[in-house]
C-alpha cells in the first residue's frame, strides 16, 4: 500500500503510537513557527495528542475545533472541554488566538455554523500563505471530524458535505451518532488543511480503516477515506496497515 500524501507510522504499543503523533506534531510547529498557524483540533481520542512543549505554541497560531456538538449544556461543546485542558491554558499564555466555537446565549445551530465559518473565511483571507494544521481522528463508522457515513444516500451526503462553495455545514445526524445535533467543517475545506495528524487507535476500527486506505471507497461510505486526497497526513495507529 504506497500512497505518497500519506505517511504511516503503526505499533501495537498504544503510548509509542500516542507520544510519536506528539512528536510529530510539534515538529510540524515548529517547523511553521515564522508562519500563520491555524491549528483546529479533533475531539475524542485525539484530544490526547495536546500535551505539547509550549514551545510550539506562539503568537502565530490560531486555535480551534475541526467540528463541533451543538447542545444547551455546555459540557457537550468540544472548544467548552478543549478550555478545561492544560494545553488551553498554556496556549492563552503563549499568546495563541482562539475561533472559540462555544454556544452563545439564543444561539440557534445555524448561527453558530455561520459564524465557524466566517471566522475560517477571515482567517484564510487574512493569512493566504498560512498554514493549516489538524489532528485528525476516526471513528469505528468511518466518521472523521463531524461527517456521519450515508451509505443509504449518497445524495444527501452529498448535498450536505461536499458542496464546494461551503466549509462549514450544521445538520442533524439523528440515531448515527449519541451527539446528534453537529456543526462541522466539510469535505471540500478537509482538502485545503496543509497537514493532518491522524490518529487512530483501538481493534475496532482496525478493518474500516484499512478498507479506507486500499480500496475505492465513496465519501459516503467511509469519510476518512478524503485522506487519500489530501495534501499531507501523517497517520499515527496501532491497526497493521501492510
């Protein structure tokens, strides 16, 4: 399996895996220091991936979520969890920004999604030769950042996430996910992100991913499968891929 947008690093030790798509991200950091940074992160597992040296954190990096859950209790939200952590605090003292994507007072899901994706617009607009970085993480459906598999309607999967003129979308995945009510960044803005750091561990998802990677599946089958059109993922993973 040789995909050259895709860099593979697997162990069956779940910490090895954990600690090299740390390292990993760093590097990309710090590597971008000098440049506009706009870092969104995954929630899940991959919010495991923020104990980071906060060397790497500056006045250059704009952080957010990749998708967000959409709810009255604010524990529900990704950026509310994302602001309890360590990594937020060191990030606010390091003089980071943030798209804080929490739910405001009478904030209707349509709103919130208009306003994730004005401020993803701003940034791009402000920062043309910025850089986008992401954790990336999977689900055991195949389900990566906020997009739900529709095997049963490409259509709407379609209509919904890769509308090319839009980068967020809001909708109601309804019995496909415990959290229903989702707001999240879309297929044609996955395609613009400059480097993804994927990780996904756990022996349920073990077949879905390698499906994903080696065989020619359809958006609405198994989102993750946009990896294989992106422009740099660095895939972290304790499932043997070869």
């Amino acid at each position: 399996m040789f995909m050259k947008n895709i860099s593979i690093f697997q162990d069956k030790d779940v910490s090895s895996v954990k600690q090299a798509a740390i390292k990993m991200l760093e590097k990309c950091l710090v590597k971008n220091k000098n440049s506009k940074i706009l870092l969104l992160l995954s929630g899940g597992s991959a919010f495991s991936l923020l104990s980071l040296n906060k060397k790497c954190l500056n006045s250059n990096v704009t952080v957010g979520m990749l998708d967000e859950r959409y709810s009255d209790d604010p524990q529900i939200n990704n950026f509310f969890q994302l602001s309890l952590t360590s990594f937020f605090a060191i990030a606010k003292k390091s003089g980071c920004k943030f798209i804080d994507t929490k739910v405001n007072e009478k904030e209707s899901i349509q709103d919130l999604a208009f306003r994730f994706e004005k401020q993803l617009r701003l940034w791009k607009d402000r920062n043309p030769n910025g850089k986008i970085i992401i954790t990336q993480g999977m689900g055991s459906d195949g389900h990566t950042a906020g997009i739900m598999p529709y095997p049963e309607n490409k259509r709407l999967f379609d209509k919904l996430f890769e509308t090319e003129d839009k980068w967020v979308v809001d909708y109601d995945a309804g019995k496909k996910n415990s959290y229903p009510l989702r707001i999240t960044t879309t297929i044609p803005f996955i395609k613009l992100i400059d480097i993804s750091i994927m990780y996904v561990v756990g022996k349920e998802k073990a077949n879905v991913l390698k499906k994903a990677l080696s065989e020619n599946i359809s958006h609405n089958i198994f989102p993750i499968a946009v990896v294989k059109e992106m422009k740099s993922v660095f895939l972290f993973t304790d499932v043997k891929i070869n």
